[in-house]
C-alpha cells in the first residue's frame, strides 16, 4: 500500500496564496521551507501561540506580506525589523524582495538561533541578525534606516523613540497593528508634535480590524509619507 504525504495546513494555505501574491517557484518553496521550519522548531521551543501553529500562513506570512502590497520597502533597502520573533515580518518580505539588506533584532536567544538556522536554509544573503533588546540596540547604532518594521511590539510612542534617530531623513516607520489605535496615536503627535502618520488597510482581509501604520517626519511642512 503506498502512503501519500499530506501537506500540513499551513503548506495548503501557501499553495493557496500562491498565485494571490506572485510568487515565483523559488520564492514558494523559499516559504514552504521557512513554514517547516517553524512547524519543526514550534512544536520544541516557544516560537508563537501554540494556538497559532496552524496559523502561520493565515496569519503571520499573510500579515507580514502587507508591506509588500503596499510597496512600503524598496528593493537594495536598508532595513530593520525589530522583536522579530520568529522572522516576522521581515522573512517574508525578504523572500519576496531578496536585495534588501536586512536586520532582525530579537532579544531572546532561542529565536535568534532559529533565526540563523532559517537564514541557512533558506539561503538568504544581505542577512543580519542581532540578539539584543532594542532600546539597547539602537541607543548605540550609527547605521541609518531606510525603513523599520515591527508588530505590536510596544506603543507607537515607545517605537519612534527608539527609531527616530536611527531612521533616514525619508525613512519611515512600519507599525503592524491591531484594534483601536486612538489612544497611541493621540499620544504619539502630543511627543512628537513634527510627525506624519498614516494608516492602510490590510489588504485581503475584508472586515479585519489590524493595520498598518506608517510614521515619518514632515518635511517642510508637508506630509512626509
């Protein structure tokens, strides 16, 4: 009797989004591998919510995948992607623009060696990761950004006070979030009264109450997005 393997739920839900987010065969199978990574390394170390572990294209891919909808990187950027966790979401956007250079900031060690063990398998070049906390981290960088990215690690205020320095004169902040975000944003233009905020739509994702929101200086006294 021959045994036929079943894809796991995740991997169905790649061959799903396939076609919805252009992947090439080599970025898919870039993907594929990076999910049974997690799937591997998930169910010994504590990567995510157990209770997203059939999640991880539904949610975190597809959610790390709005900024590339939204054409918030550029390809040969300079980015950072700060308390990535398990890579999110900056592998993914890494797949799907392979010349940025990148760096993933996390403080726990654990993921930081899942980290490197993802960037080898998956042959990712222009990679670095870093384990640290950030506001330790960027008090002592001289590297600007052109973009950081994160998700719903600490309140906008708290991020732009650890990224502003740190970020290009055009660069930007990329804020993943979810719920009502009145109160951080409020809060946000009273510290930093020369900001520019703006808040997107996820895309695909009808009735979804997560954003993104993006954050930069003005210039001139014009919107700076």
């Amino acid at each position: 009797m021959k045994h036929f393997f079943m894809p796991s739920k995740n991997l169905q839900e790649l061959e799903k989004y396939a076609s919805e987010w252009r992947l090439s065969a080599f970025q898919q199978e870039q993907l594929s591998k990076y999910v049974l990574l997690l799937e591997d390394w998930g169910r010994r170390i504590n990567l995510f919510s157990k209770n997203d572990h059939d999640k991880l294209v539904s949610r975190h891919i597809y959610d790390s995948l709005q900024i590339i909808w939204h054409k918030l990187v550029s390809h040969n950027s300079i980015v950072l992607d700060i308390g990535t966790g398990a890579g999110f979401p900056g592998i993914p956007v890494k797949i799907l623009y392979p010349s940025i250079n990148l760096t993933l900031l996390d403080s726990v060690r654990k993921k930081a060696l899942f980290l490197q063990e993802a960037a080898e398998q998956l042959s990712l070049t222009n990679l670095n990761i870093v384990c640290a906390r950030a506001e330790e981290y960027l008090i002592i960088k001289t590297e600007k950004y052109d973009s950081i990215m994160t998700r719903a690690v600490a309140e906008l205020t708290v991020l732009w006070k650890w990224c502003h320095k740190v970020l290009d004169t055009d660069g930007k902040l990329i804020a993943l979030k979810g719920g009502d975000l009145t109160k951080e944003l409020n809060e946000l233009v009273k510290n930093y009264p020369t900001l520019n905020y703006k808040i997107l739509p996820f895309q695909g994702k009808l009735g979804s109450e997560r954003k993104v929101v993006i954050v930069n200086e003005r210039k001139d006294g014009k919107d700076g997005y």
